[in-house]
C-alpha cells in the first residue's frame, strides 16, 4: 500500500517542517524518496563498493591528486579565455570546478554554451 510505503519513507528533520506540511495541506514530496535515510546511503555505499570494488575504489582514490591537477589546470584555461568564468571549492579533499547559474536572464543557451567550453577544454587537455 503506498500510504505504508510513504509513512516508512517519512523522514521529519526540523529544518523542513512547515505550516503546510504540518496541516497537510500539502503532498509533501521528500516523504516519497529515501535519500535522506541513513540506511539508503549506506546502502549506496554498499552497491557502489559491490560494482567498483575495492580495488578500483583504492586506485580512483589514490588518483585523486592527479585528479585535482587536472581540474585546477582546466578552471584557469577556461577562464583565461574570457567567454566563461567560473570559481572552484574543495569538497573532502577533491577540486571541483564551480558554476553559478543564478542569473534571472541565464537561459539553457548559456549553460550548454558553458558545458561545451568545457568539455572542449578538457579534451585538448587530456590530448
């Protein structure tokens, strides 16, 4: 039965609880997922381990520098061009290139145009 489905799944954190919700005035969506669950995420743990292995995992994250290299390289050849800037964070330890689409006149145009830059810079690197 769904109603059982969605009151296993319920998660209730403080931080989304609401008048709406509480007076169930609304679906409350986060309710039918169950990303917020521990359980879930250990779960997704367990599956990528069983795909990957542990070995593979061992090398991805040994890699991880080289990784880093190569994302600070392709954020400054890609904003030394002029047509897109970006920033970057460092998220656990992994260099992560950055790209804020908040801009009420940025459109789907921009942000292909954006991933193609991309994308283009990162081949001729990898090259």
């Amino acid at each position: 039965e769904p109603s059982a489905l969605i009151k296993a799944l319920s998660t209730d954190p403080e931080y989304l609880k609401n008048k709406a919700s509480d007076s169930n005035q609304v679906v409350d969506y986060k309710d039918w997922q169950i990303a917020l669950s521990r359980r879930f995420r250990a779960m997704k743990l367990w599956l990528v381990l069983r795909s990957y292995g542990v070995s593979n995992l061992r090398n991805f994250i040994r890699g991880e520098e080289d990784a880093n290299e190569f994302n600070r390289k392709l954020l400054e050849s890609i904003n030394a061009t002029g047509r897109v800037y970006m920033t970057h964070a460092v998220v656990w330890g992994v260099y992560v290139i950055r790209l804020a689409v908040g801009a009420t006149l940025t459109d789907y145009c921009h942000v292909n145009k954006a991933s193609k830059e991309i994308q283009e810079h990162a081949h001729t690197m990898q090259s």
